[in-house]
C-alpha cells in the first residue's frame, strides 16, 4: 500500500509565491503517482472567492 505525505495540510494558511496579500487556505491535496502533490487554495478578494491549484514549491505557511 502506497503512504503519502504533503507539507500542507487542509485548512491550512498559506502564502503564494511569498506574496503575504495573499492568505490561502488549503482546501484539498491531490496525490498523483511520481510528482509532488499538488494543493487547491481559496482566498476572499473584495468579496468574490478566488481558488486555484498550484504546485507545493509555490506555497509557503503563513507564520512559517
């Protein structure tokens, strides 16, 4: 049985790309077989919810 593990957990906050504007939170994690996982972020701007996925290299934990 495959075990996997992400740096990221869901409800997490993250920044993207070191911009600390912007404060994500991590709503899912995909696991793909031989690459990194890669993480589903949402975030409020002027009221509209913006979501994404992105690649674990591109995040970093708010307060880190």
């Amino acid at each position: 049985m495959a075990r996997y593990r992400s740096r990221f957990d869901v409800r997490d906050r993250v920044t993207i790309d070191g911009d600390a504007s912007i404060a994500a939170t991590v709503v899912a994690v995909t696991f793909c077989a031989g690459r990194a996982p890669i993480y589903r972020v949402e975030w409020m701007v002027n009221g509209s919810l913006e979501s994404v996925s992105l690649d674990e290299f591109r995040l970093e934990k708010v307060g880190a």
